[in-house]
C-alpha cells in the first residue's frame, strides 16, 4: 500500500461514529443506499460547526447519516432534507429520533429535488449538502449556490465519483459531470473552493458576499 493510501485510509478508519450513525449506516447499506463515508460525515461536521450554521438543508436523504453527522456539528441548527422515497424519510426521521435529534429541528419533504428546489427561498441557508441523483449533481449545485447565503457553504458528497474523475480516459455522463463541475467551480470568481480526497471525495463551495 503507498503512502497516499495509506494516509487516506488513517483518515477514514480514525473517525469515531455515534451508535445512532452507525445504526443509520448500516440499515443504508441494508437498503442499498451508498450513504457518505465517516471521513466525509466528519468533514461536514466541522464544516457545519465552523459556519455556525443554524439552517442546513440537505438535498438528498437517505436514511440520515449525512444528516446526523451535519447535526451533530450544528447543534443549534434545523435540517431540512429532501429525498424522493417516502420509507426513506420514515426511516431516517426514526433515525434522527434515535440520535436525540428533537423533531423541531427536522423537516422532511417528499419529492425531486429539481422539482422542490426551484420553489425554496433564495440566500437562506447556512450550509447546502449535495447528495442526491448522481446524474442531477450540476443542476443541483447551481440550485444549492442560489439558496445558500453569502459566506455560506455548498457540499457536494461523492466528488470524485469512485476515483474515475481524475481519470480523463474516464468519460461516461456521470464522471464527465462530476469532473465539470469540480473544474467550473475551480474556475469561478464568485466562490471560493476546494476539494476534499477524503472518503469519495468532497467538493467545498463557500458563496462570496455580494
């Protein structure tokens, strides 16, 4: 195993999960649901905490690791997530319940995101999390940089998409939109980014103010 490996491995591996996430994480894979890795929750985490966050919306459910771990860095903060399957959101709201999370700090709404997202209110989120349909990840985005506030931060999971963005022979719709975003964000004025190797990679996207 190389260094980088090797170094990568240490930063998964040394992430300490609550049993509530652990829970969530293995009824995900039950489910066969891909949920974020522990290294990526982590990142998000300290993301959420550092922001301050107080309003967080997550577009893309599942059963709620993604949203446990954003939570447990934002303690004062409500979630709002969205996902497509009605016993997802069951799930995971039975999940954030396990986790101490109090129902007043959780909204759940059933349906596509790029049907939803259009309808939501412009700067109003301290932290926007991507994880939602693989093939929608630019659509989304754009969506997540128009709701998030000025100086808050959009997190797209899953970055690197199974190592094939850095990859150029790689060229199928998905690793091909992956790799555009990750180089049009690199690229723009309007933002400030990078991007985490950690887990699958996670691309960090903080609004400039207007």
């Amino acid at each position: 195993m190389s260094q980088h490996d090797q170094s990568w491995k240490f930063a998964t591996d040394i992430v300490s999960e609550s049993p509530a996430v652990q829970a969530a994480r293995a009824q995900s894979l039950e489910l066969g649901i891909e949920p974020v890795s522990p290294a990526i929750g982590a990142q998000a985490a300290v993301i959420a905490a550092a922001s301050r966050a107080t309003s967080i919306l997550e577009v893309g459910t599942g059963v709620g690791v993604s949203g446990l771990w954003l939570l447990r860095g934002a303690t004062d903060a409500t979630l709002t997530s969205i996902d497509t399957e009605p016993d997802h959101l069951h799930s995971a709201r039975a999940n954030f319940t396990d986790g101490g999370i109090s129902p007043s700090r959780v909204r759940l709404i059933t349906g596509r995101a790029r049907d939803v997202l259009p309808r939501m209110n412009e700067n109003a989120y301290d932290v926007v999390f991507v994880d939602a349909d693989p093939a929608g990840v630019i659509e989304y985005t754009e969506h997540a940089l128009r709701l998030a506030r000025p100086g808050g931060t959009v997190l797209v999971a899953h970055a690197l998409w199974k190592g094939r963005v850095a990859d150029p022979a790689q060229r199928d719709e998905i690793t091909t939109g992956f790799r555009t975003l990750v180089t049009e964000i690199a690229g723009s004025p309007a933002v400030v980014s990078a991007l985490s190797t950690v887990g699958d990679g996670l691309l960090q996207i903080t609004k400039l103010g207007d």
